[in-house]
C-alpha cells in the first residue's frame, strides 16, 4: 500500500501531510484549542498566458479556476524536525513551485513561504496564483462541518471602516456570508482579498492568518471555493486561506517570470489566540513589532496647530474653511498670528499646509511672499518658541515643472490627478526623484522638523493605475506600482539620511487597490508615521457616527504611530473630540481657533495643560482597548498607566471601569480623574474586586471625557 505521512509538530501545532496513492490531505491541528484548521488537500493553481500585455488586465481571482492549471507532480521531505519542502511541477508547464512550512520548537507561529520559478526558456505571465490551506464549511448532503456556522470571520487592523468614505457595512462576516458568497457591495472590496489578515473565530477565540512583506505589496485572502455537484445548484462548499494569490495584480513583480527567474512570496503566519478580536489583534500586533514597526524609542512628536483651520486654503473656492469671500494665499502676518495663537494654546510646532509654496506641489519655498525661509524658520524657532513643519505633494499644479515629470497616458497625454485643483499626475521617474530630493534638501537645511509626504497617487481622475507609457522617462513601460512607491521611498530616505531628527508621515504611498500599513515602513531611513485615515474634516461627526472606531482598532494592530490634526472649532467645549484623538493618535495636530477670549479656546488651552503633562504615556504607552470608549495606556517601564473614558450619548451616564492589572503588566493602586479641561473631580483608592481585577465608577457628563492617571 502506497501510503506516507510527513509531520512537523510541537506543543502548540501538528501539520501532517498523508499521501495516499496521490491523493493528498494537508490537515493542520491546532493543540492549543483542539481545532482542524484544514482538512482537505492543499489548493495549488494557476493561469498562465503568452499574451502580450497581459500583465496590465489581470483575471477575476476565482472566475478563471476552471482554466487553471494544477500539480502534475509533487514530492515532499522533511528536512528537519522543523521544516517539511514540498516541490512540485504545474500540468504543461515549467513552473516549478518550492512551498517550504516552517514550525519551530516552542513556538506558536507556523511560518509559510512559497517560490515560483520558470524553468523554461520562454517568460510567462500569470493571471492567477491561488495556494491555500483548504478547509470543510459546508457538505451539501450534511450541512455544516465542525459547528463552523458559529465561526466568524473578521479582517485586519480595522473592521468595518478602512480609510475616509470606506465603508464595509459589516464588523465581521458570518459562515453565511462565505456560504453564498453574501459579502458586501463590491466597490468595499470585502472581504475579497485586500487585508491584512483575518481572524477565524468565536468571541472565545480563534486562528489569526497573516501575510507579511514590507517590500512588496501582499494580502491575506480568505474565500470560498466549491464543488459542483450533481443536481441544479448543488454543490459543497469549502474556505482558503493563507498561501499567496494575486489582487488585482500584486504584488506585481510576482506576475510575469523571466525564463530561469524565480519569485519568493512574503511569508504567511498561523497562530492561535485566545478571546474576542482584540487579543487577535493584540497578537497581530506582537508579530509587526518582532518586524520593527513601532515606534522608536526617543520618539516624541511635537503638537502641531495647523493654520489651515483657521486661515484656509486657496484651492477651495467654496468658503469650506472661512466665511469670507477671500482665498488669496495666507500671508507672512498672518502666519505670525497663527505662530502667536500655537505658542498660547500650548502647541510646540507651527504646521504650514498647502499656501507656503510657489505652486502646489513645487516645494519651492515662495520668497517674494513670505521672504526668505531661513529667516521665517528662525523666527518660528527663536521668537515664538516652535518647531516648523511642512505640507508636501508629490503631484503638482500646472504644467510649469520639468517635461519628464509629467505621467503620460498610452496617447502621451498628460493626465490630470484631481481637476477640482488643477493637480497633475506624477511620474515617479529618476529624473524627478533626483529633482524633488534636491528642492526637500534645500528645504530641510533651513530648519525644518517634520514632513508630510501627501498626494502620492499614481491613479488618476481619468483612469486608475494604467502607470506612464513615455518611453523617454527611463522606466519600465507602463511604469509599475511599485516602481513608483519605491521611487517615492527613496526621497524619504534621501531626508532621512542627511537630517535623521526629521519627523516624516507618509500617505499611502499612491498605490491601488491599498496596500498593508505596514508596508515599508521598517526599511532603511523610512518615514515614521502613518496618516490617520483623513478623520480631519469631520472630527466631531467621525466620533458619534463610528467612522473613527478605525482609530481604535488600528492601535489594537499597531504601535506604529498616526498623525492626524483636527479642526477644534468642531469640538465642544468639554473638549470630547480632542481627547478622543489625542488618545487614539500619538502625534497629534490641532487649530481652528483663534478668539481668546472664546469659551472653547480657554477649554482647549487647559486641555493642552493636561496633556503636555501625560503626553509620553500617550506618545509612546501600550495602548489596549478595554471597550471602544475605554482606553488603557501604559508605560511598561514604570507599570503606570492611563484611562480615559467617553460618554459619547446626550445623558449623563454612571460609566464602570474594570482592568486586570497583572495581564497589563500594572503597579497601581490610586487614581486621579480629571475633566477634559483639566479639572480635578476625584482620587480614588483602587481596590480589587477579585483577584488582579481594579475597579472603579466614574459619572460622565453627556459627550464629555475622563482622563484617569493610574498611580502607585
């Protein structure tokens, strides 16, 4: 009898690959909750094509399954008691696959990697790549399998909302939903493939799965696949996960192979957690830090007041942030005012938005306006106290820049990014590279503190992600993606390593559809915050509508810091919105107002009070989400810690707070409760309701905040 089993196993995990006369079963066990994860043999398929420019119109992901080509042969070692190879040539082709499992002696993470190589002497181009575990959801002659219709399944770092606008519609998706394929509206792009990672679970907990590249762009998909069967509709009914695939043609260099050229994909990660989706991505989180996405250790960011609430933007003609019928450029006086207003309300750097420049996106500092910059940085810096930070684009207003860094259409039309403010599209070439790095070096050398990197899109109005068609730019044509993010990279890097104390956020950096957070941040001379999903707008509204849960939930997945500024004119004057952000935003922005003698501007100032006080717990804490409107933060170092509560309802409330001091790694036993204008209300002597449980009561006006210090 022709029958082989491979195992790698230790105490939390047992992968065992039988063999059965060819008929393989890849069954991953979890040990640490007594679950079978993947019953069925692996998924290996792809779609091949000659066709010239195929690489530019990529196939739906499971449409084309039918097409696709599998394994024609397969063997498989065990190299050591950690490591099982399974290599494999696909049916008429010379693609060779190399899938390497990797499962370490006391580890909980199972580790998955995957290469291609083209063995023969011809490129070929892919239109599907699916590898995945394969799992039982549903037998159409017996229903549900291992009471998985209590499984949900849940997407990574946020939920339901991703980004300004972004919508899911859902929180997390039921077995339903992957039975009939029951997602959402398409354009949410969920659950599709475009995540993260996903969590697999109950509220008691569940499996975490993962993709992991911080150089090219990769998601973690998690799908249905079936089996038709005989009679109309029927059919059993299956999930993948984990593997690689392509979405919508990432990760792009991984979509045509040269002859004798290989692709090594981005790890794929298993682990087992325990409880609701938090500590789901509370071990997600774990995994990004081994990676170094954090922040770093000196880190702390100054508080910005943004002029933009206040003095407005002159490419908006509609009044959005004035009254007045005036959208000229701010002028030199009113940017001292502004300098004025930062230094009393407390803030510690002057934020200069779009306005301070030649044209949009030039980063040509305007003399005949504002007078030279080294004269303007030194008078922020020495007469009012502050650091300067500046807005910046990467597309550009009109046609006035060099030829070559404009992104031609297949016509050599130059393509418009945003026809509302004469934006056009980038062409991330060597030539502007080069250009844009020199005009930000100029800049830097004046004294500036912090850059935001904004505007990167490689879409445009017209048409998303064609890329440039010149031939006379020096790059591949149509230039990629990942060119252009790589290329946006490099002016990061080329004022990170001449002036390293430079604060820079980067956007996303102009790649659709998005790509991970995390994604280049961790290499060498990278940007140090991410953006914080444009919750600048309607700050008030973001908080009471949901929308800014994705604040929360990010810091449940990242420690890797946001910025965000926010207009305090829409605050109230119990200063609700800003201690929302400030708790969930390391590097924090504010302005809007400037009336002194405005009870909302006196409320904010005794807020800045306060926070300056508890700033580096809130920059540089671990942040845990006890509920949406619970927040922990604490200070490993010291074992204090941090709450702060919201009642985001129209009555008082009578709010409890519960935390187990011994899994937050506390050394506490008294509190002090302020208001959010810095008023004391209370000191509380904690004591414990069972063992390691603190608890206490606080009553919270209607919309209105606590700050609890947590103090030995």
């Amino acid at each position: 009898m022709n029958r082989t089993r491979y195992t790698l196993s230790n105490q939390y995990w047992e992968l065992e690959i039988q063999n059965n006369k060819n008929r393989f079963i890849y069954k991953l066990y979890s040990k640490a909750n007594d679950k079978i994860y993947a019953d069925q043999d692996y998924h290996y398929s792809i779609l091949t094509s000659g066709k010239r420019g195929s690489r530019y119109v990529y196939l739906s992901h499971l449409g084309e399954e039918y097409k696709a080509k599998k394994l024609q042969t397969r063997t498989i070692h065990l190299i050591d008691d950690n490591t099982l190879v399974i290599k494999g040539i696909f049916q008429n082709t010379n693609i060779e696959i190399e899938h390497k499992i990797k499962l370490e002696s006391s580890n909980k993470w199972l580790n998955e990697y995957i290469t291609l190589i083209n063995h023969g002497n011809k490129r070929v181009r892919f239109g599907l790549i699916n590898f995945g575990f394969k799992k039982a959801l549903f037998k159409q002659y017996q229903g549900w399998i291992d009471h998985l219709d209590e499984h949900t399944l849940t997407s990574i770092p946020t939920r339901r909302f991703l980004g300004y606008g972004e919508d899911r519609r859902k929180e997390k998706f039921s077995a339903n939903d992957i039975l009939f394929g029951a997602w959402v509206a398409k354009e949410a792009e969920m659950p599709g493939y475009c995540a993260e990672g996903w969590l697999w679970g109950t509220e008691d907990g569940g499996l975490l799965i993962c993709k992991y590249d911080s150089s090219q762009i990769e998601h973690s998909r998690f799908n249905r696949i079936s089996t038709t069967l005989p009679g109309r509709g029927a059919e059993d009914v299956f999930f993948l996960f984990g593997g690689v695939s392509l979405y919508d043609g990432n990760p792009e260099l991984a979509t045509t192979l040269e002859p004798h050229q290989s692709y090594s994909f981005g790890v794929s990660r298993y682990a087992v957690y325990e409880g609701d989706y938090r500590e789901g991505y509370y071990l997600y989180r774990s995994h990004l830090e081994e990676n170094g996405h954090k922040f770093k250790k000196d880190y702390n960011p100054p508080v910005h007041w943004n002029e933009l609430y206040n003095l407005g933007w002159a490419a908006e003609k509609v009044g959005f942030f004035v009254d007045k019928a005036e959208f000229e450029v701010y002028t030199l006086e009113q940017l001292y005012n502004e300098a004025e207003i930062a230094r009393d309300i407390g803030a510690e750097c002057l934020y200069l938005d779009p306005g301070w420049n030649t044209a949009l996106g030039s980063e040509i500092w305007n003399e005949q306006r504002f007078g030279t910059l080294k004269e303007f940085s030194k008078t922020i810096h020495e007469t009012y106290g502050l650091k300067l930070a500046l807005h910046l684009m990467m597309n550009f207003e009109g046609e006035n820049e060099p030829d070559e860094f404009y992104l031609r259409s297949r016509k050599g039309v130059k393509l418009v990014a945003d026809p509302y403010i004469n934006l056009y599209c980038l062409c991330a070439n060597e030539h502007w590279l080069k250009e844009k790095s020199r005009r930000l070096l100029e800049l830097a050398k004046e004294g500036i503190d912090f850059f935001m990197f904004d505007f990167t899109d490689l879409s445009t109005f017209m048409a998303d992600n064609l890329g440039c068609f010149s031939k006379e730019h020096g790059h591949e044509v149509p230039m990629r993606r990942q060119t252009h993010a790589e290329n946006i990279l490099k002016v990061i890097q080329s004022v990170k390593k001449e002036y390293p104390h430079i604060l820079i956020e980067a956007h996303d950096r102009g790649l659709k559809p998005r790509h991970p957070l995390y994604y280049q941040q961790n290499l060498p001379n990278s940007f140090d915050e991410n953006w914080g999903f444009e919750c600048m707008w309607n700050p008030m509204q973001d908080i009471l509508s949901g929308r800014s849960t994705q604040l929360f939930e990010y810091n449940l997945a990242y420690s890797f810091p946001l910025y965000l500024h926010i207009n305090e004119n829409s605050d109230n004057e119990n200063m609700l919105q800003f201690w929302w952000y400030a708790s969930l935003v390391r590097h924090l922005g504010i302005g809007g107002l400037s009336d002194r003698e405005n009870p909302k501007y006196k409320a904010l100032k005794q807020a800045m009070i306060l926070y300056k006080k508890i700033k580096p717990i809130l920059a540089r804490g671990t942040f845990y989400g006890i509920k949406n409107n619970i927040h922990l933060h604490v200070d490993e170092v010291d074992k204090l810690g941090l709450i702060t509560a919201y009642n985001l309802s129209s009555r008082v409330q009578m709010i409890e707070i519960q935390f187990d001091s011994l899994k937050y790694g506390l050394e506490v036993n008294t509190v002090e409760i302020y208001n959010g204008i810095n008023q004391k209300i209370s000191t509380i002597k904690l004591t414990q309701s069972s063992k390691n449980i603190y608890q206490f009561n606080v009553e919270i006006s209607p919309l209105s905040p606590i700050i609890a210090i947590l103090k030995k």
